[in-house]
C-alpha cells in the first residue's frame, strides 16, 4: 500500500499550518487516499492504477491548502 502520509506531507504546502493541525490535516487526507485507494482495489482494479487515481483526484496543491484553511476557519 502506498505511504499516503509521506505522499502529502511531500506535496501539501505547509507554511501556514501549525503542528497540532498539520498533523491532523496529514492524518485525514491520508486517510480520505487510503479509503480512495481501498475502495479502487475492491473493485478489481490493479494497484498501480489505483494508486495512479488516487494520485489524479488531487490537481492543485495550492488550493486545496487554501480550501483546508478556509474551512478550518469557518469552523470556529
């Protein structure tokens, strides 16, 4: 299965994420990938495809940190 953590935490700017939300931020995108990925191979499709999926559904790095960002405001 692939490191989805190490995956995101290589690509996610983090600059403006502290480390008790970093951290939780890291934890659910890598969790949302495996359940991505998971799902992919229960429906019978190869691991490399799958993990190449999973890789496409996220685009724009940039704005996905802001959307995070965004919500996590709105949410206080």
């Amino acid at each position: 299965m692939p490191d989805w953590y190490r995956y995101i935490k290589d690509n996610l700017p983090r600059d403006q994420f502290n480390g008790e939300l970093e951290q939780e931020i890291l934890e659910e995108l890598a969790g949302h990938l495996d359940d991505a990925y998971a799902e992919a191979l229960s429906r019978g499709v190869r691991a490399n495809e799958a993990e190449a999926r999973v890789i496409a559904e996220i685009q724009d790095w940039e704005a996905l940190a802001r959307n995070i960002l965004r919500t996590r405001k709105g949410a206080r």
